[in-house]
C-alpha cells in the first residue's frame, strides 16, 4: 500500500477516533491506519470473521463504532 493512497487523520471532533489516545498522535494514527488497512484489505482471514474482530474491538475499546 502505498502513502498516497492513506489519508491523514481528520481534525480532532470529526470522529470517534479523536478522543482517543491516536487521536493525540497524528503519526501513530497514520501508521496503524495503513497497518489495518493492509491487514483488512489483504488478510488471510474470510469477511465474517474480519467483521466480528471489528465489531468486538469497537466495543471492547467503546469507540462507537
């Protein structure tokens, strides 16, 4: 994945993410932005279960998502 195609973080309140502890590291986010990304978009792992580690890591973080 190249750095183009990764975003930089929204401005803080523009997303749940901006409370957070990445929210506060604008380089930090960025990087575990293009590693989840790659990982979603080019994991081993079938749909389904991409989806219930997201929903259950949502809410074990409360992220609101």
């Amino acid at each position: 994945m190249s750095a183009a195609r990764v975003r930089p973080p929204k401005a803080r309140g523009a997303d749940p993410i901006s409370a957070s502890v990445l929210g506060h590291q604008p380089e930090a986010l960025l990087a575990f932005m293009k590693l989840y990304g790659r990982l979603w978009s080019h994991g081993i792992l079938d749909q389904s279960s991409k989806e219930m580690a997201r929903i259950r890591n949502a809410r074990t973080l409360d992220c609101g998502i």
